[in-house]
C-alpha cells in the first residue's frame, strides 16, 4: 500500500502544535502514533532541517501522492 500525503499527516500533524518539527520530532511522533513502516522510511529520507510548518514537508516529498 502506497503511503499519501493524508496519512502522514494523520501521524504527523501534532508534531508541529508546538511550533517547528524536525525530523527527528516527526520520527518520534509517528512511531508514538504506530505508523506503518513504510510512514516511518518515508520521515527518514527527510532531510535533518527544522520545518515550519507541515505543508513544508511537500517540498521534499513531492513524490508522496496526496490521497487514494
């Protein structure tokens, strides 16, 4: 099953109610939130840099099909 966009930020989102998320914050929420493997590789291939926002993100994953 294709990881999207959508779910991503179902394991993500809150990681940024604090402001900044790095990677490694992402890393630790999605396994917080029992994301699938294939969620987890996709958060690792990001580069280490703080983003701002999660729409931030896409930039770098813009391989990541937002939906089904």
């Amino acid at each position: 099953m294709t990881v999207t966009r959508t779910e991503l930020a179902d394991h993500i989102e809150a990681a940024f109610n604090a402001g900044p998320a790095t990677r490694d914050r992402l890393l630790a929420y999605a396994t917080g939130s029992h994301a699938r493997p294939e969620v987890i590789e996709v958060i690792r291939t990001l580069p280490e840099r703080s983003y701002p926002a999660m729409r931030d993100l896409w930039t770098d994953l813009t391989h990541i099909p937002i939906g089904d």
